[in-house]
C-alpha cells in the first residue's frame, strides 16, 4: 500500500513512523523513496506509517515539535 506524501512546500506535516516516532515539521520536498523535511532532512517513505497535513489540534498523546526533540532525553 502506497502512502501519500505530497503537499505543498513549507506546509507543517505531521508524520507517524512505523517505530512510533512522531514528528511535526514542515514539508520540503519529495523524492524517489524518501521525503525531505526541513528539521528532520529525508524519510525513506518505508518507514512512515502516516503522514498528514498537521492542524494543531489538541490530542490525547503528545507530539514533539521539531525544534524539541533533540532536547528530550532518550529512553
């Protein structure tokens, strides 16, 4: 199954990898096999379970923000 990845330049994504990743950052581009993010850099598509416009609405389970995310300790 194919996932659709594509939307327009700079528009915020939220993006769910099949580890249980959760990313917010804003789209750049998209390649053969990978998408380009600004923060993140590219995604191989093969490890994205969703992807999706981001809407900022308020949900059950937290999301870490680009910029942030380095800044959490790993488990």
């Amino acid at each position: 199954m194919t996932i659709h990845t594509s939307t327009y330049k700079g528009k915020r994504v939220y993006v769910l990898l099949k580890d249980g990743t959760r990313i917010v950052d804003k789209f750049k581009d998209k390649k053969s096999g990978y998408v380009v993010l600004e923060e993140h850099g590219k995604i191989q598509k093969s490890k994205i379970k969703t992807m999706t416009i981001y809407r900022n609405t308020p949900s059950t389970s937290p999301v870490i923000p680009a910029k942030l995310e380095k800044d959490v300790p790993k488990k």
